[in-house]
C-alpha cells in the first residue's frame, strides 16, 4: 500500500508518441488536474521536454502552496537504461536514443524526478490501485495495447527491471519470424500485428491493394481508417474489419502463452486504447491460449472478460484502470512505497 501523506502531491507525466498528459496527484485525493497536450515529436525532442516542463510548472505553481511536492514520476516509452534514466532506441519515439530524459527534466525544473516506462508505470497502478487491489494479489503481468505493446511484470510486489532496466519487453517478441519489419531492428513482432497502429496499418494497406472490400465501400469522413472506425465496422458485421481484430488476438495469445507458462502468475492484465475493442479480438486470444498454454489449460467462462485455471491460479483480464493506468502509475512513481526503482525493482505494496 501507498503510505498516506495528506499534505504531499507528485506530478505524473504519460509521455506517448502521440499524446502527453501531466497531471497533479494526492494519495487521498488523487488525480486534482490533468494537462493534455500533443506530442510534438515532429519538432524534436528538446521541444517535447519544453511542453513537459511548461505543464509541470504550472501545476507546481498552483499545487505548491497547499501541498509538498513528493517529485516528479514520468512513464515514457521503453526501454530505458536504469538507474540512469537514458532511454535506449525507443521503437515509438524515433530520435530519443541515449536521451538522458531524468537528467534534462531535473536539471531544467530543480525538481527529483523518477523514471519509468510507461508500461512498467501501468503494471504498478494496476498492482497498487486496480485489480491488484481488487483481487489481493502482489505479482502480475501487464500487456499495454497502444501505439505499441508496452509490457510491465510486478513480481512479489515490485516492478521487475531486469539487469539494465530493459526487461519485461514482449511487445518485441517474435511472434512470425518472417512477419515484417519492426523499428526495434526485429521482424514479427507481437507489436506489428497486435498493436493500434499495426490493425490501423493492415486496414489501410489492404484498402490500397483491394484486398478489404468491405472496408472499401464505408465511408470514414476523412482519408485513413482509425482504431475507432475499424471497431465500428466490425461491430456492425464487416468481415475485413473483424478478420484484422482476429488476427491481433491470435498474436497476443501466442505472446501471451509464452509469458503463462515461463512466468505462472496469478494474473495477467491487457490495457491500453485497444481494449475498448476487447469482445473483438479477446475469443481468438483465449482460443490460441488454451491451445498453447503448455502447462496451464486456462478454462474460459460464458462471458468474454477472463480465463483462468480451475482452482483460481490463473486469471486473464482486461484493465481495471482503463486509459489512465500509465499516468496513475507516474503519479505513484514518487511516493515512498515505489520510489527508488532500480534492477531488483521498486515495491508496489
């Protein structure tokens, strides 16, 4: 459990490749205000960092009078180089290799920052406020479907960093070796086919090449097909649209199987914006996971939200915090019970 301190805030910073949301933060009272702005990648990343910094301002300026600042939690795209905080070749922001992130943000506010993915930054505020909490249980596996896959493991307590920070990194586990080019230098990944920009990807290439014909015909309103727009018409019964859904929740149950049989959690959360189309891709992952699941035959109920073994050892299921998870997760990152992070990992409990 978080230890309580009515008179202190953090600042937690979701830093995504499309979106940047900052937000002031109480252990009582939770989240107080939240900034979104665009992620300027397109102008680089020192004017990424000008936006960060500017939000966190205002928000300590107007927090601070009435509340102690614990630090600064950001959650980035991985992989991250611990304890220095550099990120290392970030697939989903092009350009940030050897960034020292921590460094530049502490040395323009004058504030203690800690730094995370944003995946391992998901799995805490699900261990510490969502289904962890819910359902008693310390050790988990997180899976974020975004704009990429993000992985988090929380393993007795604490998030799992590995060696040099970089662990805990399925998004970039080889589902098809002959499957395409990922930007980690891999082909076929988990990523490619499972993410929101991989369904987006495949819908808009097989319109190009006359491949989806239902999806031809509808109308969007504007030139390219969206996550939104693909759970509509599937929804509504397009085959191509339900075929790509499909094919997503074969690739995450094949990652998936694997993560079930090496690691034997209790629990094993999927999160991120594709979630919302869960009834849509959720049946094919469990199908492929009863199939692959080498030890573990997960047994799933009526109602498409969860697998698990009978007796209760396993559970699968959708995220308890929604979209918000990431930028919770920053926000606990500098309260006692999970700050410090390094290799052996930060306490969630």
């Amino acid at each position: 459990m978080l230890k309580d301190s009515s008179s202190g805030f953090s600042i937690g910073v979701d830093l995504g490749g499309t979106n940047l949301r900052i937000a002031a933060w109480t252990v009582r009272d939770g989240l107080l205000e939240t900034i979104h702005l665009p992620t300027r990648l397109d102008a680089g990343r020192l004017a990424v960092v000008d936006d960060l910094c500017g939000a966190v301002r205002r928000l300590y300026e107007k927090y601070s009078p009435q509340h102690a600042l614990a630090g600064i939690g950001i959650g980035t795209p991985g992989p991250i180089e611990l304890p220095a905080g550099r990120l290392h070749n970030p697939p989903n922001l092009p350009g940030w290799d050897r960034f020292d992130l921590k460094d530049e943000v502490e040395r323009r506010l004058g504030m203690p920052v800690v730094l995370e993915s944003d995946a391992n930054a998901a799995a805490l505020a699900e261990c510490v406020l969502g289904l962890g909490r819910s359902l008693g249980v310390d050790s988990l596996c997180m899976l974020t479907l975004g704009t990429g896959i993000g992985n988090g493991i929380i393993l007795d307590g604490k998030i799992w960093h590995g060696v040099t920070g970089m662990g805990g990194e399925a998004g970039h586990m080889t589902i098809y070796p002959d499957g395409p080019d990922c930007g980690c230098g891999g082909k076929g990944c988990m990523e490619m086919y499972a993410s929101a920009t991989a369904i987006v990807r495949t819908a808009n290439q097989r319109v190009a090449a006359g491949k989806a014909p239902g999806l031809a015909g509808r109308k969007t309103g504007h030139a390219w097909w969206t996550a939104r727009d693909l759970g509509e018409a599937a929804r509504s019964g397009d085959p191509d649209a339900r075929a790509i859904f499909e094919e997503a929740g074969r690739a995450i149950g094949i990652g998936l199987a694997g993560l079930v049989n090496t690691l034997n959690l209790p629990l094993y959360v999927i999160g991120g914006g594709l979630v919302a189309s869960w009834d849509l891709f959720a049946p094919e992952l469990f199908r492929e996971l009863r199939h692959r699941s080498y030890v573990y035959r997960l047994t799933e109920p009526g109602a498409v939200a969860s697998a698990s073994i009978p007796g209760g050892g396993t559970q699968v299921l959708a995220a308890e915090l929604g979209s918000d998870a990431g930028l919770l997760g920053a926000c606990i990152l500098p309260f006692p019970a999970s700050s410090s992070p390094s290799a052996n990992g930060a306490p969630c409990d």
